[in-house]
C-alpha cells in the first residue's frame, strides 16, 4: 500500500505540473493554426519566430524530429522547449529494450509479412509478458485483429489466447495463416472470437464477464479511442492488464481528460478536438526527403486555407482531404484547382499562382509552418496528460496501475502503456 501511495503521489504531481504549463500555454495547443488565422498567431512571439527562421533545413529537420533543438539561440523559445522535453518525459519499461529484443528470436515464419513496426510491438509485449510469471497463462487479446500479437504469445509463450475482434474479415485471414505453418512443441490454444468489445448489452457483457474470469490478464494494443476506456474499466475485475491507447481524436474532450478526482480538483485542464488531434499525431523519425515532403504538404494546405478565407471572407476551417505525395510537386494552381471545385470557390490559374506567389502570402505560410513547429511539441504532452489521468483514476479506486513507454518511440510513437498487476 506504501508503494501504491507514493505512486499515486508521483502521479498527481505529474498532472500538476503538466496541467499548470498547458494551461498557460492553452493559446497554442487548444485550436489549429490555420483555423482562426491570423488571431491564432497571438500565442507565438516574434522572437520565437525569429529564432526558427534563423535555422537550417537540417537544423529545422533535427527539430521537427525532436532529435534536438541546440541550435536555436538561448532565447525564450529554447527554454520554452526544455521545458517541453522535462515534462513530457516517462520512465522506460527497459532502457536498453531494442537491444534486448534482439535475443527474442521465432522462426521465420511466425513474423513473415508482419511491419517491421507491428514485429517490434509484438516482440516488446512478449518481452514484458514473459516477466510476469503467471501461474495460470490465460489471456484476453482486445481488438486483436488478424491476431499476430495473440499467435506469437500461443505459440511461442505458451499462452492459451483468445483474440477478441469485430472485424470477421480480419480473423479470417488470421485464422487461414494460423492453419499454415507448423505449430511448435509446447504452443498454447489460440481462439478467434467475434465480438465487438464495451458494448453494454447482456449478451456482450456475459460473454466478457467469462472471458475474464478464465483470464488473469488482457492486453488492449492500440487500442482505438472508447475502446481503452472499456478495456480498462474490466480492471475492476482484478485482472492484471497491459492497455495501449491510441486515436484520442475519436474521443469527446470529456471522456479524454479529468477522469480522476485530483485531475479535476486540483490539475484541470478543458481539452478541444484539437486538441485530441494533436495528441494523436506521430512523431517518428522520417528521413529529410519525407520531411522536405512534409514541409511542401503543410505549405500547399496552408495556403488553401488563406486562399479560401479571402474569397470568402471568413476563417472556417476547412477539411480538404489528403493527396499522394507527388500532388504537391506540381504547380500550386494544379494542385488547388481541384480543391477549390469541392470548395465550390471559382477561380484560375493564374489567380492562384498569383496568390502563392505574393510575399505577404510566403511571409504568412512561413508564420504558420514557424508556429507549427512549437505546437507540434505540445501532443505528446497532452497525450502524457490523458494516460497519467487514466493510470491516476484506477490508483483512485484502488488498483496498482502504473505508465511506462513499451516501445521505441521513434518505431513506434503510439508507446505509452497503462500496466495493473
């Protein structure tokens, strides 16, 4: 219980300080940009942007990567970003976990055609699982998919596994490859079940009340928005579980934020959508290629935006979809003429070049990509923010719920990870 309760007090001064900074930083964080610009711009200083147009596109790469950020002069804004990387810090299930990975070894089969992404995941979660010694190694896999995760701990962890997923297709494919390759000596039973997980009729939630009462842990990777606020609510049964969020997007701000009592009390914080959104956005490694990219991308959507607000005279935001990387290397006009028609806006060619061309229109571009550059910072601290107040509820009611980053961020940024033993 000592150990419960000095946990619980790390928590709570981790939502403390997290909610103090955001709160005085609500202005950037809490709306996009482009979407009320160029009020929206009021939380970003001068100096801040002055520092960011002084860097190099390898410096402004290191950065947007969060590799470092040493090449901005000492200024506010460099002490704003220290500030960002002490507080979005989280302790790691195993400092030195790629290399230790490397010794968990399967045949070459049993992870063929599997992302190099998803193989790190699975490997990471059977690192973690194989130390909890359970005596009874049954286990509930929510939202298991084609259920990679679920055969590799049957197979090769000796689990009895039962793959809970609503998509049948998907399970199909997976039980077709289950049937294709050899099983090992030792291997656990591994099931696909058909279900839709949280829903709160009688049949569903008899059917999870048995599956969790043969089960003494369940893991949820990924699991999308709803879905891991049920699956940690089956914590209440006393089951050990490993719960990985992800798509807070699809979340409304009250269920994401100000679930436990302290959080409410004493470290509030009134998240957006957008809040969600950026939360939700990845912050892997990419190459300078995929950032340059990335940066005409932004630019081209952008300046959609300011081209649409000056035609008609508001600043809604628009949602105008997403292209194949090599749309935004034509023309501008090429690329906005087909925009523009879903935007029911008539315009030319030449009107649209003419737009992009204009420097006060490279000087607002340049702004907003600037400002971007500091918001982006700011998701994983929001997202920090809704795993802590999650972990914080289940300490609340009584449950040993700890947060550790299961991953390697850069493999896979998605890595913060709710544990109840």
């Amino acid at each position: 219980m000592h150990d419960l309760e000095t946990l619980k007090e790390n928590y709570q001064q981790e939502l403390l300080l997290l909610s103090k900074f955001l709160n005085r930083h609500e202005g950037i964080w809490s709306h996009e940009i482009i979407g009320n610009y160029p009020a929206t711009m009021e939380a970003y200083s001068d100096a801040w942007l002055h520092d960011l147009s002084c860097l190099s596109d390898q410096e402004e790469w290191d950065l947007d990567c969060e590799r470092n950020h040493h090449k901005l002069p000492q200024g506010e804004l460099k002490d704003l970003l220290n500030e960002v990387t002490t507080l979005k810090a989280v302790p790691r299930m195993e400092e030195n976990l790629v290399a230790a990975l490397e010794n968990q070894r399967y045949p070459s089969w049993a992870l063929f055609q599997v992302s190099g992404k998803k193989q790190h995941e699975i490997k990471a979660i059977s690192h973690y699982v194989s130390k909890l010694n359970l005596t009874n190694k049954t286990l509930v896999d929510i939202g298991g998919g084609k259920g990679h995760l679920s055969r590799i701990l049957a197979l090769y962890h000796g689990f009895s596994a039962s793959s809970l997923d609503s998509n049948l297709e998907l399970q199909e494919l997976g039980k077709r490859r289950l049937a294709k390759y050899p099983l090992p000596n030792g291997h656990g039973e591994l099931k696909f079940i058909h279900h839709t997980f949280g829903l709160n009729d009688s049949e569903t939630l008899e059917r999870e009340n048995l599956l969790f009462k043969k089960s003494p842990f369940s893991v949820g990777l990924h699991t999308c928005g709803e879905l891991a606020l049920s699956h940690l609510q089956k914590s209440k049964l006393k089951n050990s579980l490993l719960n990985i969020g992800c798509c807070y997007q699809r979340l409304s701000p009250a269920q994401a934020a100000q679930l436990s009592h302290f959080s409410r009390e004493k470290a509030p914080l009134e998240l957006t959508k957008y809040a969600l959104t950026l939360a939700t956005r990845g912050h892997t490694d990419i190459s300078l290629k995929d950032y340059t990219v990335k940066k005409r991308v932004k630019y081209y959507r952008a300046a959609i935006q300011l081209f649409a607000n000056s035609k008609k005279g508001t600043n809604e935001f628009l949602s105008v979809g997403s292209n194949h990387p090599r749309d935004y290397f034509r023309s501008f006009s090429e690329y906005a003429l087909e925009k523009m028609a879903g935007l029911d806006i008539k315009t030319s060619e030449d009107e649209l070049e003419s737009f992009y061309r204009c420097p006060s229109t490279t000087r607002s571009l340049d702004q907003i990509y600037r400002g971007n550059l500091v918001r982006w910072r700011f998701g994983r601290l929001i997202e920090k923010y809704i795993v802590y107040d999650r972990a914080l509820k289940l300490i609340e009611e009584g449950h040993s719920a700890r947060v550790f980053q299961i991953f390697d961020e850069k493999i896979s940024p998605r890595n913060m990870a709710i544990a109840v033993n």
